[in-house]
C-alpha cells in the first residue's frame, strides 16, 4: 500500500529514538502476516527501567485534563478491539487506552515522528494495552480477521484538499469494503475532519455503502465532538477551512 505525505520531519530526540529501539520492538504490529489479535496482546516484558505497563495513567492534553467515557460495548462479549488510524503524536490514544485499561487499542501511524512521540506517551501514562504499526493502515485491515473490530477512530486525516489529489484520501469505496468487513456488526466507525469538503466527501462514500448507516439525529451529532472525546495537537491548531465536523457510522 502506498502512504503519501510526509514520514519523517524533525531528526528524533534522544529519548524518542532509544524508545523506538527498546519499546516499539514489544508494542509493533507484525510487517507480514494475519494478525492474530490474541497473541499480539499477550504481556509484553518490562521494557527499560520503569516502564512496567498495566494502565491506569491519566493523559493531560494541551494543558487540560480530558476523562474519556466508556467506548462501546464488545459485540459479542469479551475484550474489544479499538483502531486508531493516523494518531499523530499518540496523545488520543493512549489517553483511550488508559482509560479503558480491559479494551485493546491498535494504533496506527505512518510518520516516524508521531510514532516516537506516542511512545512516549506509553510510556508515561504506563499503558500496556497499545500496539503501534508504524506504516499504512490499509496494511494492517488486509490481514486483520473478519469481524474483529469494535470501533475505528478516524481523526483528521490528511484533507488533500486540492480536485486533483483527493484521489489520495484514505476514504475511499475499495478502503470502505475493506474496513467493513474487519469491523463487527454494530461496530462503530468515528470520523472527524476540519475541512468541510472531505466531510462531504465522507459523508457520501459512506452513505453510498450500504453495510454502514450514519447515526445522526440531530445537527449537533455533527457539531459536537461525541461523549469522551480527548484534543489532539492537531485539532487544537486549527489548520482546517471550517469548525470540527464529527461523523459516527454504524456497521450494520
């Protein structure tokens, strides 16, 4: 699968590039592969001095200290499974991950700065219930197994803004057939951009499947950020042409 955009920036800080050689090798998804959920949360071992994992921490954001709400039931009982694609610095995700220590979060991520960054986030909040996969998320659903998943966050993906690029977006038919078959029934998929073309551009790739249904019922389902929220860097800089726009779709 092809990642387009940016996958490095900055030369990494020390700290961040000794958790990439110490951490990230017990946290990584598998390059090859089917993913077998199980083992792929089996404990991880102790990785360097005082990181023990086990949950619990509490994530500060941009100074302000978001308390997520429960995520969904698992359909089906047992532990659910949750996947971030494109989590940035980490700092939504690992905030979900500590505060739902029972559920299981896979996230994924193809800038090498936002892996290193959400290793250090692991790290900090001491959660031992994150996989990362450092690459393209259309590469991790492939070989996810069927009806595996209990919710997917989407949170402002790459807008590639410009007619001749949106070619480019991550919400395509083929990546929509693709995610609905490793989601769940009545698994839910959380989308929210701040550029109001792609919100119209999600709003009709998913609408046009009929193995989704939007939720909304009422206009501040799509102005409001759904209960739980946690900012990210991103959000907070406001680099979008609009306000937020917060879609939920559910797998039927």
């Amino acid at each position: 699968m092809r990642t387009y955009g940016r996958i490095k920036a900055r030369t990494l800080k020390p700290r961040q590039a000794g958790l990439m050689e110490t951490l990230l090798p017990h946290l990584a998804v598998p390059e090859e592969g089917a993913i077998d959920v199980e083992a792929l949360f089996k404990p991880s071992p102790l990785v360097g001095e005082g990181w023990e994992g086990g949950g619990g921490g509490e994530l500060s954001v941009n100074g302000a200290a978001d308390t997520p709400t429960p995520n969904p039931a698992p359909q089906g009982g047992g532990e659910s499974l949750v996947l971030e694609i494109g989590f940035g610095g980490g700092e939504h995700l690992v905030a979900q991950a500590s505060a739902h220590p029972e559920q299981r979060f896979i996230g994924v991520e193809p800038f090498l700065n936002g892996v290193a960054s959400c290793l250090r986030h692991v790290e900090g909040a001491n959660v031992s219930n994150v996989r990362i996969h450092n690459g393209d998320a259309r590469d991790v659903i492939a070989r996810l197994p069927d009806a595996s998943l209990d919710l997917c966050y989407i949170l402002f993906p790459d807008p590639w803004p410009k007619a001749r690029h949106h070619k480019r977006r991550l919400i395509q038919a083929e990546f929509l057939s693709e995610l609905a078959r490793v989601l769940k029934p009545g698994a839910e998929v959380r989308f929210a951009t701040d550029w109001a073309n792609y919100a119209e551009w999600t709003l009709e790739q998913f609408t046009r499947d009929a193995r989704f249904t939007w939720t909304v019922e009422r206009a501040d389902d799509w102005r409001s950020p759904w209960p739980g929220h946690v900012t990210t860097r991103y959000e907070a800089k406001k680099l979008g042409d609009c306000a937020p726009i917060w879609l939920r779709f559910r797998r039927a």
